[in-house]
C-alpha cells in the first residue's frame, strides 16, 4: 500500500467537535434563481468538502427531470435499457457501440480490468496516482511495479517502459494524473502508448479529460481506434456532475471489451443509465461546470500566488500545492476550521490536493488557509 485510503482519511477528518456548520456566514450565492434551479448547486453547509474531486454542481435539473421519469422503469432490470445510451457514447467517442463497456463509475471500470487482464503477473503504474486499480488488484494477488514521478512530477514514462517484462500485464496511467493535475506531452505519451502497448495493455485513465483546455490534445481513444491494446476508462462523476448516481464507461477493441464486460459487478440502473443520457445532451450544464470549475480554481490560485506557495498547473477540478507543513496535520488544521482536504499522498507529504468548490465554498476555504498558512 502507498497511502492511506481515501475512507480511513475521510473517516480520520471528520472526527472531533471542530467541525461547526458553516451555514449562516452571511456569504450569498453568486447564482441568480434560475440558474441554481437549473444547475443545482451544493449548499453551503459544514464540512466543506474539498477532497474528493467532487463537481459541486449538479445533478442539472435535465438530468433530474430524467431520473425521476425513470422511476416507474425501476421494477425492471436494467439490461434493456443499456443500448440507447451505448449508441449516445460510441457516437460521442467515434468508436462503434461493440467498443463500450458501461460500467457503475469509472472506479468499477478500473477495478475489473487490473483482475480481468492482471492477474499472474504485474502492473506498472507511478506513485502517487490514482490507486483503485492497484489496490484491488493487489488482493488478487497481482505484484505492483511501482514507478516514482519523475522530478518534475510527471508520470516517468521512460523509466516505465525500461521495466516492462514477461511478468507485465498492465501498465496503468492517469492523464490528467490525480493528484497532481500534469498533463503528459501529447507527442510522448502517444508514441509511449503506440510501443508499450505492442508488449502490454496500456490502461489510460481519463476522468478528468474534459478539464483539458489545450487545443486538440488527443485522447487514447484514438489508439483504440486503430486496434492497438489500450484500454480508456471515462466517467460521468466529474464534469457532468454525477459522482452519487455512478456512471462511468470503458472503451477498447471489441475483444478486449468483450473480456471486460463479462466480469463487470456493479452493473448501471435505471436511473443512472437515464442521469447519463440525460447529461450527454445537456451541454449547457457542461460548459457552466467548466466555467465554474476555471473560476473557482483561479480564486485558489489567487491565494497560493499571495502566500507564496508553490504549485502545479492544473488541468482538472483540483489544485496541487506544497504547503510546507505535513498535509496530515494540516488536514487536522483545516478540519478545525469546517474544511476536509484532500488525504495524504506520500511519498509527496507536504502538498496538498484541494478540490474546486462553488465560488462561496472557496471563498470561505481561502479566508480559512490564510489564517493557518499566513
């Protein structure tokens, strides 16, 4: 194990009688009347939860208008109503529907390729990432190559492809990686792709792909489309605002999609096979998430750039920084002040991971860090 579990430092967070409600601050929501009916923002209330890379918007009243349609469908299996909202993600991607493994959050979609293709062998991934996939894979009895960041905090893709062997099964990335935020070189991480994969499958986890603001960079679903062994995992958790409903979808070559779909556990329900196509047309929640998302993370900027804190271009919903302190006992710091950060990631132990919030959420947390930091 590389860290402590987002549960047990969730759990850890919560303790203590610090943790005052923070409603009645007198702050008032940015949102006019319309909009936080129709985009549904969390409301302003204690702990402030800014660890989990949660969207604070949504579900969008299209996509609740959706679910609650669908509950008379809830006496029902859901495997009949899977192939609409197939057809809506492989037209998204441009991949045929045979290329889409619906699964429940991207998290399932991780965990059922490290045991579907890992098992016997080894994964090679860099620490610190996201870890569901390893950590589960590792009570299956699957070895973890672990590679660390390279000094500029990057996912060491050549270190990675030197310790490819007979024994790799997988080689797993996250791009944007969490928790740092970095994005790969386009040109490097294709060209990785395109060789690694020819002795390996190649695991792209791209949650936060949508949070990518570089013109044209590509996504891995572009490998899959020419047949090579890349397997691209996507979720509606983020941008979409559907963390709670758990929908989330695999793509790859038909063979190894097939592998994938018949061990799939938690599969999708009624109500988040209709949340999902519900937020693939709504795009006027997609770009409000996005622009909300660019605000609040300029505002935590703002306040790193005035504590002069270093920290890393983010390409998702959260901002890594070096705080200069054990972000465990700031954990305990900001807890006292009504705020859950983001767990520890060794062996990176004084930064910190804070996750965008709603404009008043940030507002609140960047008074809060001033007066522990300053």
């Amino acid at each position: 194990m590389t860290g402590i579990s987002r549960r047990n430092w969730l759990k850890s967070a919560t303790l203590g009688s610090g943790l005052a409600m923070l409603g009645g601050t007198g702050i008032v929501s940015n949102l006019s009347a319309e909009e936080i009916k129709k985009y549904n923002p969390r409301p302003l209330a204690g702990p402030i939860r800014l660890g989990s890379n949660e969207n604070p918007y949504g579900p969008s009243e299209k996509m609740r208008q959706a679910m609650t349609a669908a509950f008379d469908n809830g006496c029902r299996y859901p495997w009949g109503y899977n192939a609409s909202l197939v057809k809506m993600i492989a037209e998204k991607e441009g991949v045929p529907e045979d290329h889409i493994v619906l699964v429940a959050g991207s998290t399932e979609g991780l965990k059922v390729t490290g045991i579907t293709f890992a098992q016997g062998g080894e994964i090679i991934s860099c620490a610190p990432t996201f870890l569901s996939m390893m950590e589960y894979a590792e009570l299956w009895g699957t070895d973890i190559n672990w590679v660390p960041l390279n000094k500029d905090l990057d996912f060491d893709l050549e270190e990675i492809e030197k310790r490819v062997s007979h024994e790799t099964r997988l080689v797993f990335l996250c791009n944007p990686n969490n928790p740092t935020g970095k994005l790969l070189p386009a040109d490097q991480v294709i060209d990785f792709c395109q060789t690694v994969s020819q002795r390996a499958i190649v695991f792209s986890d791209e949650a936060y792909y949508d949070y990518i603001t570089e013109p044209n960079y590509p996504s891995m679903v572009e490998l899959v489309k020419k047949g090579y062994d890349v397997v691209v995992s996507r979720t509606l958790s983020k941008v979409y605002g559907l963390a709670g409903i758990r929908m989330g979808y695999l793509i790859a070559r038909p063979e190894l999609a097939q592998k994938l779909r018949d061990r799939v556990v938690a599969n999708t329900n009624i109500m988040a096979i209709e949340a999902g196509k519900a937020a693939l047309a709504d795009q006027e929640f997609y770009q409000f998430s996005l622009k909300k998302n660019a605000e609040a993370k300029a505002l935590i900027i703002q306040t790193l750039d005035e504590l002069k804190l270093p920290y890393l271009e983010s390409h998702a919903n959260f901002v890594f920084f070096q705080s200069g302190r054990d972000v465990t006992a700031l954990g305990k710091a900001m807890a006292e002040k009504g705020f859950i950060i983001g767990r520890p990631f060794p062996p990176l132990n004084d930064w910190c991971r804070i996750s965008t919030g709603t404009i008043e959420e940030v507002t609140l947390y960047n008074q809060a860090i001033k007066e522990v930091l300053g």
